[in-house]
C-alpha cells in the first residue's frame, strides 16, 4: 500500500487530499462525480469484473502475477470484497483493513463461483443505493487509513475497483484469454485513477 510519510505524520493509501494536507499544498480535483453517477460507474465496473471472471479458466485462477502478490481469484474477489466493504463501512461507520485482507473461500476460488459471488454483492449494493438518502454520502467513516467522507469513500470505492478492473484486464490479455466484450474504459472517466497500473 502506498504511503507518504512527513516528520512525524503519514497519510497512508491513495489520498491524494489526504498528501496535500500533509505536505501543506492546496489540492483542487477537477471533478468530483455525483453519487448517483459513482454508484452506477461501480455496478458497471463490477458487472465487467463479473462477465470477465466468468471466462476466467479454473487453470488460471491461482496464477500470480509477478506485479501482484494475490493469485488470480483473490484479485477478483478483492473487487468485488472492498465495494461489499463500501455499504458495510457507511452503515456502521467503520471500515477496517481486514478487508482487504480477506482472501476467496476455497468454495469460491473458479470464474464461475467468484462470477456469481459478484452477482450477489452487486444484488447487495443496488439494494443499499436504492434505499440510501442523501445523508449517508455525508458521514463520515473511520477507514483504516483515516476519517473519510461519505461521498469521498464511495469514489475511493469507486475507482479502487476500477484499477483492478484493469489489471484483470491485462492480465486476461497476458493469459490469451478473450474477454467477453471489451473494456469499460469510459466509465473510468473523471475517476481520479492511478496512472500507473501497477
């Protein structure tokens, strides 16, 4: 995980806000996507995890990649894992690093059974977003990388799974496996994406 570290302060993971405030700089993103907007990017980047899991061959799925340290089905599980953290983190306000941690059930560990743990989690969070007001994007959960804001969690959530996406993307491409439709890279517009991949 990323860090940056000031003195005797640090600002841990990908926070870009969080490594202004530290190094005393302003930090003025261009765009922030509203929230209806940000829970529909999510169903379509988890919807694209889903569909490419799917064709995943079960022979690949322990393979690591030698830029990651998680086997093909953890990575696909830790999509979809970090958005089900999402509404679990809003409703009770926490949101630890043992989620991230969490690594696919051996039950689950194929295209397919990690595919339909997706369809589960996506049911979960439709369900959570159509019965959210407009108040949940204002509390504030206590992440393990610091205070977060509603709305900033779910674009955090947001673009997270996105650039996991995109490794799953080019690790598909690297395996000779055919995606079943191309890459969503427009619903990674606005999104403030790592540049690199990796």
């Amino acid at each position: 995980m990323p860090a940056i570290v000031f003195g005797d302060r640090a600002v841990h993971g990908w926070n870009p806000k969080g490594y202004a405030e530290l190094l005393g700089v302003d930090y003025n993103p261009d765009v922030k996507l509203a929230p209806a907007v940000l829970a529909a990017r999510l169903d379509r980047v988890l919807a694209s995890t889903e569909a490419l899991l799917r064709v995943m061959p079960d022979a690949h799925m322990e393979w690591t990649p030698p830029e990651r340290k998680r086997p093909l089905a953890d990575l696909g599980f830790h999509v979809f894992r970090l958005s089900l953290g999402f509404v679990e983190g809003i409703d009770s306000l926490r949101y630890p690093a043992s989620v991230h941690e969490e690594l696919a059930p051996r039950e689950i560990r194929s295209g397919e059974g990690l595919a339909r743990y997706g369809a589960l989690v996506r049911a979960r969070i439709s369900g959570w977003f159509q019965g959210a007001g407009g108040d949940e994007f204002g509390r504030t959960v206590e992440a393990y990388w610091g205070p977060i804001g509603g709305h900033d969690f779910l674009e955090r959530t947001t673009w997270h799974a996105a650039q996991h996406l995109r490794q799953l993307y080019v690790l598909a491409d690297r395996l000779g496996v055919k995606p079943p439709a191309p890459e969503p890279v427009d619903a990674y517009k606005d999104l403030p994406l790592p540049k690199a991949l990796w």
